[in-house]
C-alpha cells in the first residue's frame, strides 16, 4: 500500500523537523520519505551540489546519512507505536558498493516486522537488543532495482 500524497506530506515534514532541530547534517542532505509500509521505509536522497563528489556520483557521506536516516526511521516509526521512551542509537555499519551512485539514490529497509519485534524484546525485558538491519540503495533512473550499494547497520536499542 503506497502512501498517499497526505501521509507523505506528514512523514516528511516529521522528517524536516526532526533534521533542522536535532541533527543538522541530516537536514542538508534533504532525504525525503519516498513510502512506508509495515516491512519498512523506502527514503531518496537527490544527487545534487550537496551530495555529490568530484566524480559526479554520491559522496559516500551522504550515502551514510541516507542508511541512516532509512534504518533510524523504521525504528522512530516502531518506537512511537510503542509510546514508550526507547533510545536508539548505531552501534557499527558495514558497506559493500557495487557501482557509482550517479543518480538519486533509494535507500530501502525492510526489517520493519524484525525493528518491531526487537522494540518489543526491549520493553519486555528492558535489556538492550542490537539488531543488524540489511539496507539497500538503489539509483532507479540508472539501474533499476539493481543495487548500487549494500548495507548492514546495527540498531542498539533500550528503555530508557
């Protein structure tokens, strides 16, 4: 079920808020929600003078912030169902690149079902649970579904 323009609208300006008020680097890459559903988020960074290196592809920065931004919303949107106070944090990050991200890029998590289960772990036993979260990025206007990048970030969660 895709988003409606509405929905999309209240995600990215959630999204706006949190990156102009909380962390600033996010808010100059200017991610945007691009779907959500209960699996997980879809998130596109544009290749622009922001995020761009001088090879014309996406700075492998930006592309940090975009797995970031993908793996740390899925569990934002888990944790608020929740209503409980869940830190979240990053504990490492693994990257396989593929090919040059010369386009915009699409960063797709869809761990959603497992971030979930982990928030629900954490509240039941108020241990922290580190999970790795598989993310990909994809350049659609270039390659298609073909990734151009993999990652795997470790959420570390626990109530505060």
């Amino acid at each position: 079920m895709a988003l409606t323009v509405t929905e999309r609208l209240k995600y990215n300006l959630y999204l706006w808020y949190f990156s102009l008020t909380q962390v600033r680097l996010i808010h100059y890459c200017r991610p945007k929600i691009h779907d959500i559903t209960e699996d997980g988020v879809t998130l596109f960074m544009p290749l622009d003078r922001r995020t761009r290196n001088h090879v014309k592809s996406m700075y492998i920065g930006a592309m940090v912030v975009g797995v970031d931004m993908v793996a740390g919303f899925t569990a934002m949107l888990k944790i608020r169902k929740s209503k409980r106070n869940v830190i979240l944090i990053f504990k490492d990050l693994n990257a396989e690149f593929f090919k040059r991200a010369e386009g915009d890029v699409h960063y797709i998590c869809k761990e959603g079902k497992a971030i979930e289960a982990a928030v629900e772990e954490t509240l039941r036993t108020g241990e922290r649970v580190n999970l790795p979260v598989p993310v990909i990025a994809t350049v659609p206007d270039k390659f298609g579904d073909e990734p151009v990048a993999k990652f795997s970030i470790t959420l570390s969660m626990k109530e505060k």
